[in-house]
C-alpha cells in the first residue's frame, strides 16, 4: 500500500510505478515498466543466480501483445543458449492495450508454439484454471531447478476489464463481450471446485471476503498516516542521488550538495 502512494514507507522510494515493488527477503527482484523489458531481466537475473550456484528460478509474465517485441527473442535467445533456471509466462488475455492479440500473431500459431523455435519447451494453459495453471508451473519449476533450463507458458485467458484507468474497452470491443468467454471467472471455478469436495463453503468464501476487504481497508488507513501523493509527510528529495551508482559521481555530489543548500534557506 505504501508503495501505492510513493510514500516514506515506499520501499522503492517513489522510483516505480504502482505494484512494482520489489522485496529482497520476499526474493521478489524489481521491474521496469517499459514493454517487455521484463523478460531480459527475468532471464539475466536467472543466469546470475545459477552462476553464483545457487537454486533459485526467475518467473516473469508479459501480455501477448508484447511478443511482438525484440526484447521477448533476445530473452528467449540468452534463456535457450544459457538454460537459464526461468519461467517465462505470456498472459494471452485477448487484448493488448487495444489491439486484438491476433495483431502479435496469436491467431496464427499459440504463443507458447515461439519457444519450440529456440528449443523451449512451450505449453498451453487454461489460464482461468487455478489448478492447471499450479500445475504447469509447478513442472516448470522442477524443470528449472534440475538444470533442464526455461519454459514458455501461455495462460489463455481475457481481460474484462480496462487495460487501465486511461483506457475506454469501448472503443475498440462490445462492452459484453467478456460475458461470453467460455472459460468463465477463475475464482469463481475453485471455489465451486472446493466446495464439491467438501473443503470450502458460502458461508467460509463469504467470511474470507469480509476479512480481506477489512485488512486491505485497513492497509490503506495506515499507508496514508505514511504520506499520500497530496498530502505529508513526504519523501526525503535528497533519495534520488541515492541507489543508482556503486559510488557516486562529483556531479551528482554537487547536485546534491547545492539542493541541501538551497533547502537550508
């Protein structure tokens, strides 16, 4: 939540967009916004940890769209020649920001068919499928950790909503269109799924949706006592010279010198 709000408690001190935040005891490491680039990174910091000898995997997701992109090859590239210890999943939710996902060639061959190419493996699933897709990333992994390099994972699915706030789905698709897709709501099937064996019940979902709702209500109360985008206390300005250089460069100490001075008056 603070995050969210770039705010004293932001981990990323208020360099990310929202919900790219990165952990380091989570072992989640941090992305870049920009099309694709994740992929490229996923796969170098894979690399990196086989490297070091260790067994961790990286797993990064990217929308069909983006395949269309150099970044998508050149990752698929290095993951193939280096075997890197990588989960590479492609959400195929129908739509990019606005084209139809048969503009990246979707309609033509599945996405996950792009990594036979590079000699990665690549699997189709019903991405609306809660245990399915457990289960493909589950072998992945295994797959991963045992030196038998990356995976390419297609998770059909749809976006029903807005790719985001800037973003009106009627301009380019039938408003209802999502109420048609066959695969229906991924939640809404492992909970039906739990129930028929016996392990969930309405009264158990209702009570799990009231407590959520409650935390993440009161996530957010707390977040904004740190500081919101309109409001105090604010981010130390002098963070930004901080986390880019091992050491930092003459120039940016001067910078930095001459903003503290300029505060002081």
């Amino acid at each position: 939540m603070c995050q969210c709000l770039s705010n004293t408690r932001d981990m990323c001190k208020g360099r990310q967009m929202p919900i790219m935040y990165h952990s380091r005891e989570g072992n989640l490491f941090s992305i870049s916004g920009n099309l694709t680039t994740q992929y490229p990174q996923a796969v170098g910091w894979a690399m990196a940890s086989a490297m070091k000898g260790e067994d961790n995997l990286a797993a990064s997701w990217i929308g069909d769209g983006s395949t269309a992109e150099p970044d998508f090859h050149h990752a698929l590239t290095f993951a193939s020649v280096y075997q890197a210890p990588v989960i590479l999943n492609v959400v195929n939710n129908q739509w990019a920001i606005s084209t139809f996902q048969a503009f990246a060639g979707g309609t033509r061959e599945p996405f996950a068919a792009r990594g036979l190419g590079y000699g990665i493996p690549g699997i189709r699933v019903d991405g609306n499928d809660f245990l399915a897709v457990y289960a493909v990333t589950q072998w992945a992994a295994e797959r991963a950790r045992t030196g038998a390099g990356p995976t390419l994972i297609e998770h059909v699915t749809y976006r029903a909503s807005a790719h985001s706030t800037s973003d009106d789905p009627s301009r380019y698709r039938p408003k209802e269109e999502f109420e048609a897709w066959p695969l229906g709501d991924p939640i809404k099937r492992l909970k039906q799924h739990l129930i028929q064996l016996g392990e969930w019940s309405d009264k158990q979902h209702e009570d799990l949706e009231k407590e959520l709702d409650k935390h993440a209500a009161d996530s957010w109360k707390e977040a904004c006592t740190y500081g919101t985008m309109s409001e105090g206390p604010s981010l130390d300005p002098s963070n930004m010279f901080e986390d880019v250089f091992k050491e930092m460069p003459e120039h940016l100490k001067k910078q930095r010198e001459q903003m503290l001075a300029e505060g002081d008056k």
